[in-house]
C-alpha cells in the first residue's frame, strides 16, 4: 500500500502548491488593480472605489472593484457603476472576461450625464501568452442597450459587438468589425421622412495600421493607415455602403478617400439637418448637387461618390464639409 499513501502525499503536496499559486496570484492581482488607481491619480485622473476584492478560490481570479468612478476632468469623460467584475481562469490568465452591471452612467462634455442600461453587457481580452502581452483579440457585447440622458435625450440598440483582433499577415495591423440591429435613434432625429426612428443595421470591417505593436511596451502609437474594407448602414429608406482608405499627411491629417455608396439619396439633406450637421439652409444645395450627381449614375435612386481628405480640408464629392480629422501627431 506504499503506493496509495505516496499517492496521497502527491496530491496533497499538489494541492498545495496550487493553494499557494492561487493566494500569491490573487494577491498580485489586487496589488495591480490598486496600483492602477493609484497611477490613474497621479496621472491628474479622477479615479475612486469603494474597495477591490479577489475571490474565485481555486480555479479563477475573480476582480471585484465596487463603485468605481473614473473621469478626466480636462476632457470632461467619466464614468461610474455599482461595480465592474474581471475574471480569469488560474491556468490562462492571459485571458480576461469583463462583466459590467446593468446599470452605468457616463459623464459627457458639457455636465451631461448618460444612464446606460443593458439586459447583458460583457467584454472579453485574450493576450499572447508572453512577458509583453502581446494583443491578440477583444470582444464587447451588448444586449437590450438604453440610453437616458439627462438632458432628455434617449436612445438604444436590440444588440451590439464591436471586435478588434490582431491581423497576423500585417504588421501592427488590428482588424475591427463593428455589428449593431435595432438603434433606436433620439427624438430629434426619430421624425425624419421615410427613415423612421431606428436604424435596423449597421456593419464595419476595418484594418487600422499603427506605428507599433500592441502590448505592454506600447507607448503613444501613431496611426498609419485605416482601410475600410466594408461599411454598410441602413436607416429606413436610405442605404450607404462605403469602402477606401486614408492615412495621415505630413501635418498627421487624413489624407485618402472613401467611395460612397448612396441609395435613397434625397433623405440625406432632411437628416443631415435633424442631425445638426448642416443647417436647413443648406439642406437644398446639398439635394441639388446629389441630382446632378444621379443624372450620371445607372440607378437614379442611387449616387456614387467619393468621401475625400486633402490638403487637411473634407469634401464629399463636390460639396465642401469643414477640416480633415487629425490622425497621428
């Protein structure tokens, strides 16, 4: 019977040492969560708790940070909830599942804050298992999204999933992919003609192209190229598909074009001026110059035209529409 009592032994000195693992790690990982508030402070942020908690004993470390409240008081963006859970399991902690409650609110610019509410609202972050970190995926996913401003504004989505992963053929390339049905759009903009208030569908497939690798080393990366190999949004009897690519100049403006895809072109002044982007007088200037532009196309329904960046000035097509977006630095 020697065997069965050294078998004993075994286990037990096994399962020691995983006790051991699992107290040292999950001490480790209280340390860091409290060393990043700490570094969040010093770094001038507003970054509050009412205290951080491990549990999870023996197969996971399960982060529990009670009423977290972040902001930076230079931008005015912050953020607030009852809590926010990280999980990982003890042999992949390289692997991070986030669970948010189903109620939070995000402060805006201008003292306006936004109550979010979710039936379901989870992120995960899988990173190469190595000293660096290296990024390799992230997933967010929301369900039953609504939002109340305090302002009197309100808004939603049935479902969202926006996904980023780190594109192995290209260097320091991250793909995104955006996915939203439903988005129940404000008031303001719910009233348009022949477009209704929600907006059914909404897809992106892009690649954004950095100056370094994402991980540990990281710091202040700067954007090379964004390819938008896909875009497509449908809002009631308006369709816009687009695709193309930009890259910063020597000022780190956008520089490139996007080819536009329009269907239902004559709703695009009406909710460019619901939106505030234009002012209604210029809602007709922008349907004319959409005619002359659907005298030359197959489908007169439809108009072909290109989104450009140059000279750090944006134009879609012929009609001008203010400075370039900055880039890089």
């Amino acid at each position: 019977m020697r065997w069965v009592r050294f078998l004993l032994w075994a286990v037990l000195g096994l399962g020691l040492c995983w006790a051991g693992y699992w107290f040292a790690g999950s001490r480790a990982v209280e340390q860091a969560a409290l060393k990043w508030f700490a570094d969040q402070k010093a770094a001038g942020m507003v970054a509050e708790n009412d205290g951080i908690s491990v549990a999870g004993f023996a197969d996971r470390f399960d982060l529990t940070v009670t009423n977290p409240h972040l902001a930076d008081p230079v931008t005015g963006w912050g953020w607030s909830a009852p809590f926010a859970q990280v999980f990982a399991m003890t042999w992949k902690p390289w692997h991070l599942i986030a669970a948010l409650p189903h109620s939070q609110v995000i402060e805006v610019p201008g003292a306006e804050k936004v109550t979010v509410a979710s039936t379901r609202l989870m992120a995960s972050l899988l990173m190469q298992p190595s000293m660096a970190l290296g990024f390799e995926r992230a997933v967010i996913e929301g369900e039953n999204l609504a939002l109340t401003s305090d302002h009197g504004w309100t808004s939603g989505a049935d479902k969202i999933v926006l996904a980023a992963e780190r594109d192995a053929t290209r260097t320091n390339t991250v793909r995104l992919g955006v996915d939203l049905t439903g988005l129940t759009l404000p008031e303001a903009v719910a009233h348009v003609p022949n477009l209704g208030p929600s907006v059914s569908t909404v897809h992106l497939d892009a690649h954004v192209t950095l100056s370094q690798p994402i991980d540990l080393k990281m710091a202040n990366p700067q954007v090379l190229d964004i390819t938008l190999t896909q875009f497509h949004i449908t809002w009631g009897a308006m369709d816009l598909t687009a695709t193309g690519a930009v890259q910063p100049d020597a000022q780190g403006l956008a520089k490139g074009k996007f080819d536009l895809s329009l269907k239902g072109w004559r709703n695009l002044g009406p909710a460019l001026v619901a939106m505030n982007v234009i002012p209604p007088t210029n809602a007709v200037t922008v349907e004319r110059g959409l005619e002359f532009l659907a005298k030359a196309s197959p489908d007169p329904d439809v108009v072909n035209l290109p989104l450009i960046f140059a000279k750090g000035r944006m134009s879609l097509g012929p009609l001008p529409l203010g400075p370039a977006p900055k880039l890089s630095q």
